[in-house]
C-alpha cells in the first residue's frame, strides 16, 4: 500500500443502511458453490487491488500467525511473505477444494491449514493469531457482529484484523443501484447495500482507519487495533 490509512469520513461511515435481505448460513453455502468455479474469474480481476493491498498491510504487521477468514479460491493465500504462518477458513467446502489445489500447485509452504469453517463461531483459541484479514466476507456472514466479536476473540491483544470489502454509499448513483440490487442478496450470497454500521459499532467507527481502494472505491480497506 502506498498511502497511510485513514479515518473515514463520518457522514459516509456512520451512514444506516440496514440490509434489506437478510442472508442465512443454506444460502449462503449455496451462493458459493455456483459461484466456485467462475469466482476468479468473474470476481478475481475486478477485487485483485483491495486483496493485494490488504495482504502488504499484513506482510508489514508484526508477528506471524495469520488468519484469513473467508480465504475463498486462496487467491490471496500466493502474496503473503513466506515468514508468515497462514490458517485459511471458509464455509465452502467447493472454494476450498480450489484454495488447497492453489496451494499444492504454487507449493505454498507458509500455509499451515486451510479449515471448513463457520467464521462467526471458529473452533480456535483466545487469541490465536496475531492478525486476522477477513477478504470481502463481512457482507456475507449472516450475523456481522459476531463476526467482529469473534475476530476480536481470535486476536492476540496489540494485533490487527483488516477487513476489505464492500460497503454501500451514503448517497448518490451508487446508492441507488445497492439498493435496487438489494433484493438479490441471497441469489449473489452477500449484500450490496451493507453499511459499516452494520459491523462495527459506535466506539468502532471512531477509531477504525479506511482507505478506499480502486477500482473508484467500490472496495475498502478497514484496519481495527485489537
């Protein structure tokens, strides 16, 4: 990354924009398995920059063990430094069955497992990892905050957890196509009309750091000291 995070604006963060489908775990690992055998190519392209600049966040954070929550097809799993100990979780087990062949074919040696995994309620420790990177799953996850509570589980007090992902505009064009895309959640398997209200709290906002990343900042990159 090459510039500083930064504090988000708070008439766009703390914007309400309650999700108008509400998505449940069956729709969810439905959505994935149509979506496993197009996802790089379909989604890969246009969410390479938010992936590549969340994995050199955490390539210059300090320690080693990273959790990668919702590590998908692994097309993240090949840029991070090779000291770097890599545990990947995800819900689709077809998304998986890519991330292990990528990893197998690009003898990915840092990665230490990669689980079948429900990101809200994960079998690890306290405080597990040094880092946690969710990569465009908070709009996907049923229940968002717990999602967050459990990231804050997982992470070793002085850590991290980044988020990249997509949060819905607080006004114009763009905002109107979220919402019209809204009544499609369950059939895309994640919402395009979901705020950063919906994940992070009061307390959270003012002290998070976002950056939005290209292409024209569909995407953005949330940093959370634990």
């Amino acid at each position: 990354m090459t510039q500083a995070l930064r504090k988000p604006n708070p008439s766009v963060a703390t914007a309400r924009l309650v999700p108008a489908v509400s998505l449940d775990q069956a729709s969810i690992v439905e959505a994935y398995r149509r979506w496993a055998g197009v996802y790089d190519t379909v989604f890969g392209g246009i969410s390479s920059k938010g992936r590549l600049r969340a994995v050199a966040l955490a390539n210059r954070l300090p320690g080693k063990d990273v959790l990668e929550v919702g590590v998908g097809t692994g097309l993240a799993l090949p840029h991070y430094n090779p000291d770097k100990r890599i545990t990947g979780i995800d819900l689709s087990k077809e998304m998986l069955r890519k991330a292990r062949e990528r990893t197998r074919k690009d003898d990915l040696a840092n990665v230490e497992a990669l689980h079948e995994m429900d990101a809200e309620a994960t079998a690890f420790a306290d405080a597990s990892f040094d880092t946690a990177v969710g990569m465009f799953v908070a709009s996907v996850v049923p229940n968002p905050k717990r999602l967050l509570a459990e990231l804050r589980r997982l992470v070793r007090p002085g850590g991290d957890i980044l988020l990249i992902n997509h949060f819905a505009a607080a006004k114009g064009p763009r905002w109107w196509l979220e919402r019209a895309m809204a009544p499609g959640s369950r059939a895309l398997g994640w919402h395009p009309d979901f705020a950063m209200d919906a994940i992070f709290s009061a307390e959270d906002l003012a002290r998070i750091e976002a950056d939005p990343v290209p292409p024209f900042g569909i995407f953005t990159l949330v940093r959370l000291k634990v």
